[in-house]
C-alpha cells in the first residue's frame, strides 16, 4: 500500500471515529436529557451508533492490517 493510501485510510478511520462519537453523544444526551419520554427512539439511535461504531472498527482493522503489513 502507498504512502497516499495509508494516508486516506487514515483519514478515513478519523472520520468514522468522528462519527461513533457524534452517535455516541447522541445516545448520551437522549439519556441524559430526554429520558424517559424519549423511549421509542432508542432502537433507532442504538442502531444509528452501533453501525457507525462498526464502520469505525472495519475501517480501523482494515489500517492495523495495512500498517502492519508495511
């Protein structure tokens, strides 16, 4: 793999980790703030968060599986 694509995976994998954490937030704040009234959209931001944290961790795998190949 390339210096120019490791350096877009790289890119990719902050990304994405910027994006679970975004989804994280989200799950934090209907916790913290709109609980217990908020109720019905917890399927469908858990889902939203747990796609996002997967996507992270594929990206992030596939970047290990590079780097470590050199």
């Amino acid at each position: 793999m390339t210096e120019d694509e490791l350096k877009a995976l790289r890119k990719e994998v902050k990304k994405a980790k910027r994006i679970a954490t975004e989804k994280a937030g989200e799950v934090h704040d209907l916790v913290e703030d709109r609980l217990p009234a908020a109720f019905e959209e917890i399927p469908a931001l858990a889902k939203e968060c747990y796609d996002a944290c997967a996507a992270w961790k594929e990206a992030n795998d596939r970047l290990e599986a590079a780097e470590a190949a050199g």
